[in-house]
C-alpha cells in the first residue's frame, strides 16, 4: 500500500483494521482486516505490523506464514514495540519461522525488559532459572522475577489482568524472586486469577488445595480450571 494518510488517519485504519480482524462491531473479514492494517502500517502506526504477523502466524486470511509473521514482527519490534519484541524473542526461543537462538531471544527480551515490559522480565526469569537453555544463573532469575513482579502488581493498578494475577501469584507462591512470603498472599492472587477465568491459576489452586486434603476447595477449583 502506497497510499499516504495522515497520522491520525492512519490511527482510525488502525482501529478499523482490529474490528475486522475481531468482529467488534464489524463482520469478521481478513482481508479488509489486512487491508486496513497495512494501511495504517504504512503510515506510521506501526503497531499495526504486531497484528499483521499475527495474522500470517495464525493462518487468519491467507496461508499460515510462520517466516512472514517474523517480518511483521521484527518490523514492529525496530519501532520499539514491546509487545512485537516478546513475540520476536518468543520465535527465537521456539525455531519458528527461523532457526532457534537463545541469544538473540534474550537480547530482544532484554530490550522489551527495560521498557518495563512484566512479560519479557517473567520470561528472562525462566530462561535464567530454567536447566532447558544452558543458562542457568540464579541471581539473574530472581533478579529477572522480582522486576517482573513489581511491573505486573503495577500493571493490576491499571485494571484486572488475569495473566498479570496469576504470574504474580505464581512468583510469590514459590518464592521466584528469593523472597519468602505466607501462602496466603499468593492464594489471594491466583483466586483473583482464576474468578477472572484464568484456567492456569484455577488448576493451581486446586492442586493446592487437593495436597491440602481440603477436598470442596479442589473440587471448586478443578471445576473452574
């Protein structure tokens, strides 16, 4: 699309562009989705490129691209989209649509990191933590896990998230950041999670409460997840 629109234009392509690809208010159809998207691309909206590749990764409109999501992505990413970053360094992790390195993974992550960015921080943290990557370095992980708590608790300040409420509940359940805290605390973050319609936390806390042998609590739970 070579057609030039003002900044603010290019917004409301933008904003178009999500209805179709969701079906908010519009009837779903991808190719006006794409249309509208790349327009808005095009002319500075550059976020509109994160859902370019989302739609090449799912298939959404034309044939499942794993490489041509990567371009959207990257193409995001270069403009300081930290969303787009995680999604690159996510690709880098997994081998798609390029071949696997850790390295640079991290180093998007890193970038996304410092941009407060609670995902890429959570995800450095495991990558530290974890035996998988040959990486492991414990200061690194809970350094990683504290930031990525205090950017979610800040995050929750904004509005329910039950992504953000269940890795919060998740870090302080075992004590990612080195800190040692009474069950409770992370208990009430992962119930929040999971009346949220988290399945993730739902399935914790019925574990939890299965080892506990409080059979009605894990039942509740199970039911939920």
């Amino acid at each position: 699309y070579s057609e030039k629109v003002s900044k603010s234009e290019a917004y409301k392509e933008y904003l178009m562009g999500l209805m179709f690809l969701k079906g908010d208010g519009l009837k779903k159809d991808f190719s006006n989705a794409y249309e509208s998207l790349l327009l808005a691309a095009t002319n500075g909206y550059t976020h509109a490129n994160y859902y370019i590749g989302n739609m090449y990764y799912c298939g959404l409109g034309f044939e499942q691209s794993y490489e041509n999501a990567l371009n959207y992505y990257k193409k995001a990413a270069e403009k300081n989209d930290n969303y787009a970053k995680c999604k690159v360094a996510e690709m880098y992790i997994n081998g798609k649509g390029t071949e696997k390195n850790i390295n640079i993974a991290i180093s998007w992550l890193e970038s996304a990191a410092k941009s407060n960015n609670p995902d890429a921080a959570y995800q450095l943290g495991y990558i530290y933590s974890s035996e998988n990557y040959g990486l492991s370095n414990e200061y690194k992980a809970k350094l990683y896990y504290l930031t990525a708590l205090n950017n979610y608790i800040a995050l929750e300040k904004r509005g329910t998230n039950q992504t953000a409420e269940y890795r919060i509940g998740m870090i302080l359940l075992n004590g990612l950041d080195g800190n040692k805290r009474p069950i409770e605390t992370a208990l009430k973050w992962l119930n929040k999670a999971a009346l949220n319609g988290n399945s993730s936390a739902a399935y914790q806390l019925g574990k939890i409460f299965e080892e506990k042998q409080e059979i009605n609590n894990a039942v509740k739970y199970f039911e939920i997840a």
